[in-house]
C-alpha cells in the first residue's frame, strides 16, 4: 500500500524537479546567477546550515553565491511554487565560510530540520556523494564529465551515460500473531533495537528479498508480505522499502555475524517503543522509516 501521504523523512519534497530544465544549459547558468535563486553550500557533503535563536536550518544563499565561493560543481534541484530555481554547490574549503554558520553532518541534523528541508536536501547529498566516487567511466575508465544540471555524467571518450546509483534496500519488521521481532547491532548505543534490514539483490523481488533477509537475519519463514512505504534514504544512496511481515512462528534464530540479539516485543510494548517509555529499550526516531513500520504495526 503505497500512499501520497508518505510519513518519511526526505520525501515530498515541496520542489518540482523540472527535469527538462536540466539540459537547458543558457537557462541554468542564467538562474544560477539570478539574484532569487537559492542556493546551498556543501562542504564534504555535509549540507552548510545557520542556527537563528536555537532553530537550524540550511544556509541558503543568493544567486551567483557559486561564483563567490568557488563552487567545484552545482546540481539544480528544482523550483518552488513560485518558480524560484533551487540548486546546491559544492565548495573545497569550508575557511571561507567562517561566522556565517557550519557544515554538519545531515544524519546528526536530520531530526531538527524541517521535512521540507530534509526534502530539499537529501538528493544534494547523495548525488555529490555519488559523483565523489564516480569521476571516471565504469566502461574505459576516462574522466567522466557532469552534464544535465548534475544529474549525469558523461565519458567524453566512449560516450557512456552514466546516472546517480539508487540503493534498494528492503526494511521489514516480522510479525506473529500479537508480538513484533526487532533486533539489535553490537554497534548501536545501549537498548536501541530496530527493524531488519538488508539490500535487494539483483534478480530479486522485493517480497522475495524480504524472505530471504529474515531467515537469513533471525532463521523465520515470512508468510505473508505488506508494503507500508518507502524512504529515499541519503546515507549514501539508498531507497528504503518498508513492508509488515507476517511469519510462520515465534522460534528465531539470530545470525549473530549480522545482529547482536532479537526480541518479541507486545503491541504494548511497541506503544511504549514509540512512545519513548520503554522501561528497558527504545527505537529509531521518527525520522528513521523504522520507527514508521512500528508505529502503524503497535496501532493496528
Ligand atoms: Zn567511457
């Protein structure tokens, strides 16, 4: 059940992406330079963001703020309502910026933005990222050239395509009957447990990854599969696919090289999880889709 009114973070996005725009080369440096058009710095692809009287938000800056700044590359991420063209920039030295605010890490920022902004935002993130790691043709191996307002590179010499990789992933919380597994990483701080997770393998069904991962993941048989949303997740490139599980019984068996431990918990218990009054646990927060899967499963 895909809805328009997807609860995730970093979806439905205020701007109109206005593909065609992206090859109009005169346009785009035209409004680049408009003084109206907003623009974002990045610095390591950490998104420049301002603190006004203890609120943050993102540092946009004027048109031609590029130029000022010596942008490395620009991407055009749309317009707004009023047909404000909106891009980010990419900058090598973040000393020029000091006293008008900072470069932070969009994971540790996600909670205090603004869903608009986080909208705005993640495709910023994750086309530098990718372009950071993809300067050179994956067919001959010659530096590759950004085309179509950042969304594309070209090989200048075997004339390859090449466009921003998107992750699949498949995020699934297995239910039984009245009881939820969620499972928990070495890694993550004390008490915190969350939905399984795992990428789409080529050849793969979502449903079918879903099966796959949580046998894999916790030894159960998933009986029956329900999509509930999903999340274009900048961290660095993936789509989170977000699904209810159903499975055969209560007996896991936790592959202890992918998770820590598991645990059934109550439908109480998940509205205590949402609810941040967990006596001994607590889950993602609502930016994460997990934290999503588990509200819409502890309400039902
Ligand atoms: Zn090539």
């Amino acid at each position: 059940m895909l809805k328009p009114d997807n609860p995730n973070a970093f979806t439905r996005s205020p701007l109109d992406r206005a593909g065609l725009k992206r090859r109009d080369t005169a346009w785009l440096e035209g409004a680049l330079n408009a003084g109206e058009s907003r623009l974002l710095p990045f610095y390591q692809h950490r998104p420049f963001v301002m603190d006004e009287g203890g609120v943050v938000a993102p540092g946009w800056l004027n048109g031609g703020a590029h130029k000022h700044f010596g942008a490395k590359k620009t991407l055009f991420l749309g317009l707004d309502a009023a047909g404000v063209a909106y891009f980010a920039f990419e900058v090598a030295d973040e000393a020029q910026f000091e006293g008008l605010g900072r470069f932070d890490d969009l994971r540790a920022l996600g909670p205090r933005l603004s869903r608009d902004d986080l909208a705005n935002i993640g495709p910023a993130k994750s086309v530098f990222e990718w372009h950071a790691k993809n300067g050179f043709c994956a067919n001959c191996g010659v530096e590759s050239l950004i085309a179509e307002g950042g969304w594309r590179r070209d090989c200048p010499s075997c004339k390859t395509e090449h466009y921003p990789r998107v992750d699949p992933v498949c995020i699934m919380v297995p239910t039984f009957g009245d009881k939820v597994l969620l499972g928990r990483q070495k890694a993550w701080p004390r008490g915190m447990h969350s939905a399984l997770a795992g990428f789409i393998e080529p050849g793969e069904a979502i449903e079918e990854a879903v099966a796959r991962e949580t046998l894999e993941e916790a030894g159960l048989v998933v009986r029956e599969v329900r999509m509930h949303s999903t999340q274009p997740w900048p961290f660095p490139h993936s789509l989170m696919i977000g699904v209810l599980c159903e499975v055969e019984n209560d007996r896991e068996t936790v592959d202890t090289t992918e998770l820590e431990s598991a645990r059934w918990f109550t439908r109480e218990e998940a509205r205590q999880l949402i609810a941040g009054k967990h006596a001994e646990c607590w889950a993602p927060p609502p930016f994460a889709i997990a934290h999503q899967l588990l509200k819409t499963w502890a309400a039902e």
